[in-house]
C-alpha cells in the first residue's frame, strides 16, 4: 500500500537556544579513544529522528521537563558533551572536552501551525525538516567540532509537540541511541536521574590487531566501476521519497516464494525490495555491477569477548550483496534472497575484527555510492517503547527527509505487524517501482 505524503510548508519560530552540560561534571582531561567502527566513512554523519507528541498542559513545562532532564542524564553520558576532531596525524578521529567549547545544543522553538495541519504523522515526510535543527552553511557529513546532540522542542498552536533529534552516529549506533533516549525519557518522567543499564565508553575493545588480518574481501568499502547511469541519475535528477506499508502477510508471502531455509523475512524482504528498485530504474546495460548494503548488529556475534549490556558505541558490521542487473532481475526472488542471506551469515566475530583491521589500513575517506542501494533497519529498535517522556508514547517517531542520501532507503515499525518502507527514486520510476 503506497502512503502519500503532503507537500506543506510548516512555520517554525526560534526562539532560545542553550548549551548544555551538566554541572556535576568535569571535563576530562584526556581524549576518549573511538573505535575504527565509530569512525567508518558511513557513521561519520548526524543522524536526525523527529518525535510527535499530542497536546500536553498550555504552559511551557514541556521545555523545561525536557531540557533539565537532559541536563541530568548527560552525568553519565558526559561523552555527548565533548567535540569530535581529526588526529594530530589526520587519519582518524577522537573525542576531546573543552569546558568553554563544549555541551549539547538545546533549541526551544514554536509553530503557528496545528499538528492536525501536518497531515499523516504515521508517514515520513522531508516537510518536517525544518522540525531539526541544523545550522546555517552546514555541511551535509560534518560532524567535527559540532555538538553531538542538537535537539529542537517545537511546541504547535493545540498544545502538541515534536522533539527533533540529531545525535552524532560515531558515538553511538542505533541500539545505543535507544539506550540513550530510554534514559533520558525515564529521568524525565521521575523527575531524577534513572538510567538502565549503566552506560559503558570502552571503545578500546575494538582496537585494531597487530599486526593487521583482513581475512575477507570487503566489498562493502571498495569503489566499483557499474557502468550504468545509476548514481547519476539519483543525484543529479529529482528524486521523490516514497513510502510504502508492507503488511505481515505479505512479508510471509515474499518469504515463502523465496522457500529456502534459513531464509529470514529481512532477506526476502530486502531482496523483493532491491529487484523492485532495479527494475523500475531500467539500469542499462544489463551487465552493470549493482550492490546491495546493509548494517548487521554484531552484538550477538561477539562470543569471545561479549560486550556489557550497557555498551552504547557502534557494533555495526555493513554486509554486501553483489549481482549484475541482469541476474538480478531475471533470476527471481528466490536467488536474490540466496545472494542477500549470504551477505547477511558472513558477518562473524571474524568479519567485525576484519573489518576493524581493514578500517585501520586502508582508512576509506569517501562514501563508494556507485551501483549502490543501502538498507537501514529500524523494524527491531524500540523507538516508540523508548520515546515516552511522560506525556505518552509518540505518535510517529523516526527519519524524516531520505533525499539528501537517495541511495538509502529505511525499513520501518508500520504497527501490527506491518513495516514502512521509504525509499528514493527519480520521478520517471516512481510509477513502475
């Protein structure tokens, strides 16, 4: 079922912004070290999520609840206070403090517009962007000296809000920015600090071996010559963001026709997608090198040395299918999801230490888009159990605004059972995907 998104313009109003740290803090005065999986080329980005909520009492407690509740919860995620910079040397990055320089961004912010003008709030939509802060001149990767958290409440004419969230990806992936959110919204809801589990910084568990083993081919980092007009036509055309919810039955369905065992609902799911995307864009020529990505949580596969539960930091592995155009479309799902799943078991412990090495050696400094599509996961988070800062769960919460970054496209929590899924396509495929 395709969802339809309104084209609006929302009128968004600044009006006090605060640099925030907590002042039971004291800066450290050493750098915190970052993990080659903190600094891989894709998490060096800001990732933005907008929250809505109904209406909540008429004064403006909502600023104050939020704002000093974050203020509270950064004790122990003081890390989030810091800045980020390159190395003396220039290969990498680190995480320093500055009592002057540092804090998070706090922006209060209000709207003459209701949430009822907003249209469907179950569906992304790139019109929310002005709901996330971002500053004037900003760079689309930039993350050094940046705050890591930037924040917008946004209170609308009936009394509802949105909390526009941007936090750094190299300080934590998804998993981590649930456990981060989750103990913000219980310090906020008690009105003291609560936070379960315990975070935990040790980023030196993924330091590099010595010497260095990269034991697999890492596809996934590599530039590839596809041959096609792909990626040209992605980020030179318009693109429109499309959304679609896929119901439970139908996911069983793709996973029955793909019929293989071990065949998850992701692999068929993802398959489908990835053959869809393909078909509708009309790569030419039939031979062009397409690959499909996609982030494996690699929590689960560290059986030598398992992480404490309150380890916020990246334990992301990015897995990478490969095929022609051709094999891909004409040698149907069934294949396709053989392809995907492989990817998918590949990522071992073996993989993640692999790929940390390969991360050391070759420091990849651009993002490889060519013959691309990237999926991201969100289905497994507990975005909306996380999201509830005492005045409810929201009413949506997730990404907004995928045409910055046309390649990727986003798996999302759809209700009973039934996921979202938006993707990017130029206007000419929009039909036939």
């Amino acid at each position: 079922q395709e969802l339809h998104l309104p084209t609006i313009e929302i009128p968004v109003t600044i009006q006090r912004t605060y640099s925030i740290s907590p002042p039971s803090t004291t800066f450290p005065s050493h750098d915190h070290y970052l993990s080659n999986l903190d600094d891989m080329i894709g998490v060096r980005v800001f990732t933005p999520t907008v929250y809505f909520y109904r209406s909540t009492p008429g004064d403006d407690s909502v600023f104050r609840v939020l704002r000093e509740s974050l203020v509270r919860v950064l004790v122990p995620y003081y890390p989030f206070t810091g800045r980020i910079r390159e190395t003396p040397d220039g290969k990498k990055l680190q995480l320093f403090f500055d009592s002057e320089e540092g804090g998070a961004l706090f922006v209060e912010a209000r709207s003459d517009a209701a949430l009822s003008d907003l249209g469907d709030l179950s569906v992304p939509n790139p019109a929310w962007k002005r709901l996330v802060y971002s500053f004037s001149g900003e760079e689309q990767y930039e993350v050094v000296n940046m705050p890591l958290i930037i924040a917008q409440v946004t209170r609308f004419r009936c009394g509802g809000f949105s909390l526009g969230l941007r936090l750094c990806h190299c300080l934590c992936d998804g998993i981590g920015a649930m456990q981060f959110v989750a103990a913000w919204a219980e310090t906020a809801k008690s009105d003291s600090l609560t936070v379960d589990p315990i975070p935990c910084w040790n980023r030196e568990v993924f330091r590099p071996r010595q010497p260095p083993r990269i034991e697999f081919d890492h596809s996934e980092f590599k530039r590839i010559e596809e041959g096609s007009s792909l990626t040209k036509r992605l980020w030179e055309g318009k693109v429109l963001q499309k959304c679609y919810k896929l119901c439970r039955e139908h996911q069983n369905r793709l996973k029955s026709v793909a019929g293989f065992s071990g065949c998850t609902t992701f692999d068929a799911t993802a398959a489908h997608v990835w053959r869809s995307w393909v078909r509708a864009m009309e790569i030419e020529p039939r031979d062009s090198k397409l690959r499909l990505t996609f982030s494996v949580n690699a929590r689960e596969k560290l059986k030598s040395s398992p992480l404490p539960r309150g380890f916020y930091g990246n334990v992301l592995c990015v897995a990478c299918a490969m095929s022609t155009a051709e094999g891909l479309v004409d040698g149907g799902l069934p294949e396709a999801a053989r392809i995907v799943n492989e990817a998918r078991v590949k990522v071992s412990e073996e993989y993640v230490r692999s790929t940390i090495d390969y991360i050391d050696v070759y420091r990849p400094k651009n993002l490889e888009f060519g013959g691309k599509l990237s999926i991201t996961q969100w289905t497994r988070f507990p975005i909306y159990e996380s999201g509830d800062f005492g005045w409810g769960r929201p009413i949506y919460a997730g990404p907004m605004d995928l045409t910055p970054t046309p390649q990727v496209c986003v798996f999302l929590p759809g209700g009973n059972d039934a996921m979202l899924l938006c993707i990017c396509l130029p206007e000419y495929a929009s039909q036939r995907f």
